[in-house]
C-alpha cells in the first residue's frame, strides 16, 4: 500500500501548508483530501509536490506491503 505519510512530515518541515499549496500552488483541495485519504494520485502531482517542497520521491510517499492487497 502507498501512504502519503512523508509528504505530511515533509510539509511541516517546510515553510508551506495546505493553505499555501491551494491558493499559491493550486494544488486543488481533492488533491489534499487524496492525500490524506491515502488515494492514488498521477505522478505529475507527485511531480509538482517535489518541486514545491524540494524533495524527493520518497519524501513524499512511501510504500509498504500488506496482507490486505489485490492479488496480483
């Protein structure tokens, strides 16, 4: 499963916040709710959040497996 559990340590960490990346950003409040949600979302988004927090992949998401997942 990818969770979205670094991009909220990396925002925090950063000097924007979920009001800075709708209004400055526009990164859309169903985006937000995604990630919070842990919901797919485009790399093209995982792209943007990158390049607003001036980070890496993989301080944005994390994968981690589960019993719980679709076989393949």
């Amino acid at each position: 499963m990818i969770t979205y559990e670094p991009f909220w340590d990396s925002l925090s960490r950063s000097k924007e916040s979920t009001y800075t990346l709708i209004n400055k950003y526009h990164i859309s409040s169903s985006t937000i709710d995604k990630l919070r949600k842990n919901k797919p979302l485009n790399t093209t988004t995982i792209n943007d959040l990158c390049r607003i927090l001036d980070c890496k992949v993989e301080q944005i998401m994390k994968y981690t497996p589960t019993e719980n997942e679709q076989i393949l």
